[in-house]
C-alpha cells in the first residue's frame, strides 16, 4: 500500500502525541528529555494539534504486536510509523511523506519540551548537599574532593579517613614488580606482606595511629588477611584483604576499610595482638556493658569470642553471648537471624557494634515490619471460621 492509501484507512484508535511515550517521541522527532510523568494526563483527541492513529494491527498471540501508525499535525498527514514487538517502540520504522509538516511538527514538540515540567529536583547551589550517587560518596581530601567508598569517611562529618588514591600510587612506586611474586605466593610470603602493608598504611590519614595485626583469618571458608586496624574517633576500622584478590596482582589495592565497632575495640584488638587477655576494666569492656546491659564476664567473652573471627559481626556476637530475646513469628517460631534487628529497633546507638554499620536501623525496622505482617498474616489463618 502506499502511504496516501494508509492514511485513507479507516482508524483503530487515536492517540495524541502526549498520551504516547518519551521512547515513541524520540523515535519519530528525535526529541527526548521529557518526564516520563509529561505522558500521564491522556489529554483528548479532540483538536489535538499532532495525532497518532493506528490503522492496522496483527496480534501473534505470544505478546508480539505490529502496527502502522499514521502520524497527522493539525489534520495534515505526513509520516508513517510502523513498530513490532512486545512494546510499541521495540522495533520502529518511519518514513516522511511530507518534510515542510513534519518539520512544523517537530517544531510544536520541541517548543512544549522548553515549557514542560522537567522532573528534576530543584535545589540551592548555596545550601544543598551532594553528598554522593552509585554507592559512592564525595569526601574532601588534603587533595580536593574525590569520590569514594562510603566506607573510607567518617560517619559523623564524612572526612576522608583512607584513601585508596595513596594506596594505588604506592603501590605503583613500590610494589608494582612483586605482581608475579604475589601471583606465585600470595599471602604466604611474610616479605610481600610486609610490603603490603606499607602500601594500605599509605592510604590512612596521618591524624590516626595504626595498630599492626598481621592476620590470617578464615570466613566463610575464605582465608584473608587482616594487616592492621585503627580509630577515626567514631568507629575502629580494620582492612581486611580476600587472598584471590592479593593472588591476582594489583586488585587488593581497591579495598575499603570495614567498621567493626566503636574506637574502644581497638583496645581488644591490641590485648590480642600483645598475647593478653582482653582487659575487665578496660575501655572496650566498659562500652560493651553500658550499650548492652552486659555484665563483665559476657563483655569479656564477646570480644575475645570476636576476637577469633574479626571479619564477623561485634554485635551479633555480643546479643548472642547475652541471649538477648529472638523474635517469634506466630506459627513459625524463633527467626534467629532477626534478633539484631529486633535489637536495633529498641536499641539504634547499638548500630556502631554492627559489621559496616549493616543492618540500618531504618533496615531493622523494615524487617520487624515484615515479620509483624507475617506474624499477624498467620494469626489470622488460624483463627477458625465462624
């Protein structure tokens, strides 16, 4: 058929062009940047300045659909869209009959893109705060600002507290020939460790004291090494390097530190590395009876239990040398790995103790939510019809 006799056609539907989409009007003008909330208000045919009209259509019965599609601006046919495909723009085809309408078309579209709302928030350049996107975050350094880890700033100003930028450039400097060495040997080489070390302290701030630990632990059937800890006045951070990443060159150099508590477990970490038992009377004890409503004794074996497997969670370990309460479910029972939640929930400050911070307490919550619901949800199966 020729185009003239499609749009003589009888039509299966009209559209106006604002009840399409952003992916049809820039398929056929070019056009995009609209909302896609621009196309909620399924304005009327009625003098519609610009019109689709659809004037066949095949349904395959498996979710694939074809149509031809007349385009008109104020009664004026000039184009032709054919498209195929589970949505209307997966497969498109157009042509022009008439270049002097379609232009005024275009034309009448990009003039209601200037005026339409853009959907973005609007903001005070002076006031507002960027504070990051995409799981990484703006932190300031003796450098400038610079995207990183959320886990290499401080919770409570977001001050650079390790940079990887200083890892990398000493690593280049001093560790990139030992690739082969580490790929032979990994972390079985006490001298590449050494090395090791060297670089990731590089990447802390002069203002903390390191603590050297040079640890193998294993979690979660994984070996990884534990070089060094320390504190940036809110939390003890540790770096902990997975053993394929120190075997495969230069991929340890991108980690980022992981939050294991307040700065008192430093403390403990210290008594273990100089061979002592953690101290009764010490900082990290005392912090741990205050938060949880420990006694001496269950503040000591949480952290000397921790102590064996310092990549796992403080707090988890804490609530379960407590035996704090796990919460029921009504005709599940026990959920025990929701007891940090159900802890946190009652309990928000002790989110320090928590593993990177993980769970939220906004995280805690939802899952009492959840478990609530679910709760309620069985109650009511087991309440006999009347």
């Amino acid at each position: 058929m020729t185009p003239n006799e499609i749009f003589a056609l009888p039509t299966i539907k009209d559209q106006d062009w604002r009840d399409t989409d952003s992916e049809m009007i820039d398929g056929v003008f070019g056009i995009s940047g609209f909302a896609h909330s621009f196309f909620d208000g399924r304005p009327p045919v009625e003098g519609s300045k610009i019109l689709f009209s659809r004037k066949l259509s095949f349904y395959d019965g498996d979710e694939h659909t074809t149509n031809v599609t007349a385009v008109y601006f104020e009664g004026a046919p000039f184009m032709v869209v054919m498209t195929s495909g589970e949505y209307d723009t997966d497969n498109m085809e157009c042509v022009v009959t008439d270049e002097a309408v379609f232009t005024a078309a275009k034309r009448h579209v990009a003039e209601a893109l200037v005026v339409a709302p853009h959907g973005h928030d609007v903001v005070s350049g002076e006031k507002a705060q960027i504070k990051g996107h995409g799981g990484v975050v703006i932190a300031m350094s003796t450098e400038g600002a610079k995207l990183v880890s959320p886990y290499n700033v401080r919770w409570s100003d977001g001050a650079l507290v390790f940079d990887p930028d200083a890892v990398h450039r000493e690593f280049h400097r001093t560790m990139q020939a030992d690739i082969p060495g580490m790929r032979e040997n990994g972390l079985n080489a006490p001298e590449l460790r050494r090395k090791a070390m060297a670089v990731l302290k590089a990447g802390v701030s002069d203002a903390f004291s390191v603590l050297d630990l040079d640890w193998m632990v294993t979690s979660d059937e994984e070996l990884k090494w534990v070089p060094f800890a320390f504190a940036d006045g809110m939390h003890t951070h540790m770096v902990v390097v997975d053993r394929r990443d120190f075997e495969n060159g230069a991929r340890w150099t991108h980690t980022a530190t992981t939050r294991v508590g307040p700065p008192s477990v430093l403390h403990a970490l210290e008594s273990r590395t100089e061979g002592r038992s953690v101290d009764p009377y010490g900082p990290a004890v005392r912090k741990i009876e205050e938060m949880f409503g420990a006694t001496s004794d269950e503040a000591v074996r949480s952290l000397e239990e921790w102590l064996d497997h310092p990549t796992e969670s403080l707090c988890e370990k804490i609530l379960e040398v407590i035996e704090a309460p796990v919460p029921l479910v009504s005709g599940e029972g026990p959920i025990e790995g929701a007891r940090i939640h159900a802890y946190l929930v009652e309990n928000p400050e002790a989110v320090a103790y928590c593993l990177d911070g993980t769970p939220t307490v906004k995280q805690a919550e939802e899952m009492m939510g959840r478990l609530q619901a679910w709760s309620a949800k069985n109650m009511a199966k087991s309440v006999p019809a009347p």
